[in-house]
C-alpha cells in the first residue's frame, strides 16, 4: 500500500449545508481529508474544475484527487455535470464518485454510461458516512493507482 506523501484534494459538490457539514466531520473523523473543498451546485462545480471567476487562482481550486458529487443540484444537476467532465479530456481522468440520496435504478445505469466511476447511495448515520470515508479513502488512496 502506498503511503500519501502530499495532502488529498477531495472536493464535494453538495447542494444540502447540512449534508456538507455531516461530511465535513465525517472526512475529518476518518481522518482521510486534509484539503477539502465545497461547491454547492453544477455550475460551482464546473467553474473550479474549470478555475473560472473566484477559482482562477490555483492556491484556492487545486486539482481533486477525489469528487464526491450529488445528482439533485441546482443550476446545473450532477447528471449534466457529470457528463460535461468526463467529455473534457482535462478533467476525465479525476475519479468522480456519485454520493446522492437517489436510488433510482435510471441514476445507476446513467451515471455509469456518462464515466462515473462509483454510485453510492448517501448513508442515514453518521458512523455509517464515517465507516464509508475510511472505506474510500483505503480504496482510492491507498489501493488503486491514479494518474498524476
């Protein structure tokens, strides 16, 4: 297993404050994020991908290693999202994991034909997003090899 020599970039994009805080804790409590990120809708999102208007400056929209994306956004849903980066040759290559409430089958199978690379539904507790980060973090930072 690898050991992390630079910090981990995730960025969440989450239209809910009560689920972005709830993951906040979680990612701290599983101790797996050490730069974090929040957008709170699609088109948020694809500005800091992008890093258009307030995320021009690289210091404040460095390259996730890790977006967690919810589908039900404003502006722009992560469905659109979704597909807008993995049709951008610069983005495709971040691993995007749908975290969403949905469970709807047409989620799954859309989400995997646009590029996502896991769809996961949102956990009810709090141990449980707990138990899910450290699972994550093992996985996509310990276990798999990502391009640079």
């Amino acid at each position: 297993m690898k050991e992390r020599a630079e910090p981990i970039t995730i960025l969440v994009a989450d239209d809910d404050p009560d689920d972005r805080l709830m993951m906040e804790e979680a990612l701290e409590e599983s101790r797996l994020a050490n730069d974090l990120h929040f957008v709170e809708d699609g088109e948020e999102l694809m500005d800091y991908l992008c890093r258009r208007g307030k995320y021009e400056n690289h210091d404040n929209s460095p390259r996730p290693k890790l977006l967690l994306l919810d589908l039900n956004m404003p502006k722009k849903d992560g469905r659109e999202a979704l597909k807008e980066i993995k049709s951008n040759p610069n983005l495709r290559q971040i691993p995007v994991v749908v975290l969403t409430t949905s469970k709807a089958e047409e989620d799954i199978y859309r989400t995997y034909d646009l590029g996502v690379n896991s769809f996961i539904s949102k956990p009810v507790t709090f141990d449980s997003l707990v138990e899910l980060m450290k699972h994550l973090g093992k996985y996509w930072f310990e276990i798999v090899a990502l391009p640079e």
